[in-house]
C-alpha cells in the first residue's frame, strides 16, 4: 500500500486506535495480545529524552551512569547532535550525515548480508566545521527486494514503485516522489473499497441463500481491507461481533462499509499533510517498530530482532524490553543499525505513534544516534526516557 496505508503490521507491539470518529476508550497495554498478526500489538515511542527516565524513575530503579556528552549549540555546526569522533551529525528526524568511508565501509558490510533488502547511497555534502559529510540514504539492493518487502507488509503492489532502489537516477527519484504524492490524493483502497461494497451488496441481493464459505470469504476480506486502511483499532471497535452467517451476516457487512469508506476518505487530507512534510524519498515504513527494523534488515541469525546486544553491528538491531515501565507506553522498542562511529551507532527505525495518520509512510522512518551502552545517551537510556515522555502524551483522560 502507500503511505496512506493503514495495517497493523506484525510483531509484538500494537499500532495506534483509530483517530477518525469520537474517541474511543484505550485498551490498556498489558490487556493487549502480543500473538498473530491480527493482534493489536502494545505501542511504541515517538518523542522524549533521557533526562525524563532519570527523573520520573523511582531511587531504587537508577543506576549510575557514565555522562556521554555529544556536541550541542556552535560546536555541532547548526546540527542537532553529532556522533563523538564528529563522524556522523544528525538535523532533525530525517537528516543523517556521515562520513563518505563510513558510509562505503557500511554499505559493503550491508551488501554482504543477503538476508538484508537495504544498502546505503551517498547523498549531497554538507560542511561539519573541517570535516565534509555526505547524506545517508537507505534504498533497496534492487527492485526485486523492494517489492518483496511489499508484498510482506501487505502493502497495495504499486507501493513498490515508489521506493528508492540503488542506481535510481535523480530524475527516476524525482517521479518517484511525484508519483508516491499523487497516490496520496488517489488512493488505490477506495477502488479496493468501492469494489468489495458492490460485490457484497450483489450477493445479498441474490434470490438463493448465500453460502457460508461465500459469507465467510467476504467477511476475511472486509476485515483485511480495515486492518490495511483504519488499523487494528478500527477494526476492534467497528467490526461486527459476534460474527452472523447468510443474509444477516452480508447485512452486517453492507451496512459497515459504507462507514468504513467514509472514514478513510475523511482521514485523507491528514495523510496528506503529514506525508507532504518528507522532501526527501525514503523508504516506506510501518507504524510498528519490530515490523519496521523486520522489513529493513530481516532477522539476525544469532537469536533473531529480540536479542539485547550493547554494540550491535551494521545490519543488527538495537532491543530494549519494556514490559510494564508505563501503562501507556510500548512493550519493547527495535532499532535497526545502519551505519557506526566507534561506539556510536546510526538506526533508521520507527515507532508506533496513536496520533499518526497513517499505518505505513515514508514520513513514519526517522535517524537516532545513540551512544555507548552504560551512559546517559544509551540506547536503553534513551528509549526509557523517550517511552515515559510517549506515555505521558498519549494517555487517556482521566
């Protein structure tokens, strides 16, 4: 699908609740399942910083900490954060610079993981005082792995057109672009939409008594289509249950799909924006970071995504377990690295965020740098932090 896409991708944390129509009351995240992959999955961070776990964390819990101190204010040369040897620096979520043999040596490391889709390209040069950087961009190896992973995720196939693949040309990135903006204003679901409500509608209007297989089969794709453009939480609230067969069973579906197409056209104009704020091609990633570090780098040999490692390597993955550190936080977070300077390590990931509008998006992928394990910049630090801020902002009214 395209950014506009809304599934609940696999693993095991959930996407957020469905923002369209009233608000509806919040499962709490240790009531949610963590199997399958219709199972609405526990959330996973977005914003915050370390200094908010070190603050809210009770005395008992705190561990000392090694300070890990990155440039900030003119020494960082106008970036946001840059890695200790100054070989990567970081401005805003989707700017990542490095160094050019850092990125080479990444690269080759990348491209000899066949179980890995992505490899990286060198983008424009900026000046970081003396040193010359050059942007980082993850792309496919090549159509083919690109389309595989669209076809994993669910996604509409034309999805796969829009991803950046190595070799792409300026002017290939260009329609590209173009092409994925347009997708947004023209999505391929409400055709999806419109084609399934028609099918249902002329089997109720049958003189014989429909079958059950052929109730059943209409019912799995109504659900796939909801899941693909509402999410897991639309489909919990809104589905009909329990499930009626024959007649009843294709009412329950007429009558829901006319809401259900209503629904995404009204979420459109929010997609819309919230994609047109990427100026730069990326790859597509869903609202769930497991399915997302999955999609970027498979899965590791020694133990899988969710293996803690303190240094993981170019093509491993940053896992923290957070089972029960906030009630409205994630159950756990997944990185996937790209790129390393010394002890510090270059992710492009994402994180399940409830005030998303969109399932799968190229605006959902963002850079972090993190630090040494054991100091303030960690990643555990991090994340701990930012899944205290995240729960914070996103908990129901009490």
């Amino acid at each position: 699908m395209h950014a506009h896409e809304r599934r609940a991708t696999g693993g095991e944390s959930a996407p957020r609740t469905a923002t369209r129509g009233p608000e509806r009351p919040r499962t709490p995240a240790s009531a949610l399942s963590t199997h399958g992959p219709d199972a609405l999955r526990t959330l996973q961070r977005t914003a915050g910083n370390a200094a908010v776990a070190r603050a809210l964390a009770p005395e008992q819990a705190r561990e000392p900490q090694q300070v890990q101190r990155y440039a900030e204010g003119e020494a960082a040369h106008g970036f946001d954060k840059v890695s200790s040897q100054g070989g990567i620096a970081l401005r805003g979520r989707q700017e990542a610079y490095a160094d050019a043999d850092m990125i080479t040596a990444a690269a080759h490391s990348l491209d000899s993981q066949d179980r890995v889709p992505i490899t990286l390209e060198r983008g424009a040069a900026v000046q970081v005082g003396e040193r010359t950087l050059y942007r980082v961009l993850p792309v496919y190896k090549d159509a083919a792995r690109a389309e595989a992973a669209v076809r994993a995720a669910g996604r509409n196939p034309e999805g796969a057109g829009h991803e950046p693949v190595r070799g792409d040309t300026g002017p290939q990135r260009d329609d590209k672009r173009a092409a994925y903006l347009r997708s947004l204003t023209d999505p391929p679901e409400v055709r999806q939409l419109v084609a399934l409500t028609q099918r249902i509608v002329t089997a109720l209007q049958g003189r014989s008594e429909p079958r059950s297989s052929t109730v059943d089969g209409l019912r799995a794709e109504a659900m796939k289509l909801a899941v693909a453009t509402m999410g897991g939480g639309w489909v919990a609230a809104r589905f009909p249950y329990p499930e009626r067969t024959g007649r009843e069973g294709l009412t329950d579906l007429a009558v829901l799909m006319p809401g259900l197409t209503s629904e995404f056209l009204a979420g459109l104009p929010a997609v819309e924006n919230q994609e047109a704020q990427v100026h730069e091609l990326l790859i597509t990633l869903p609202n769930d970071c497991q399915a997302a570090a999955a999609q970027l780098i498979g899965r590791p040999a020694d133990g899988g995504l969710s293996v803690r490692r303190d240094a993981p390597a170019v093509g491993e993955n940053h896992y923290v377990d957070l089972t029960a550190a906030a009630p409205d936080g994630w159950a756990n977070h997944f990185a996937a690295v790209i790129l390393r300077d010394g002890s510090d390590s270059l992710t492009y990931e994402t994180a399940a965020d409830r005030t998303s509008a969109v399932q799968h998006g190229k605006s959902l992928g963002y850079f972090a740098l993190y630090g040494r394990a054991g100091t303030d910049q960690s990643f555990d630090t991090v994340i701990r932090g930012q899944n205290l801020a995240y729960a914070a902002r996103t908990a129901p009214p009490t």
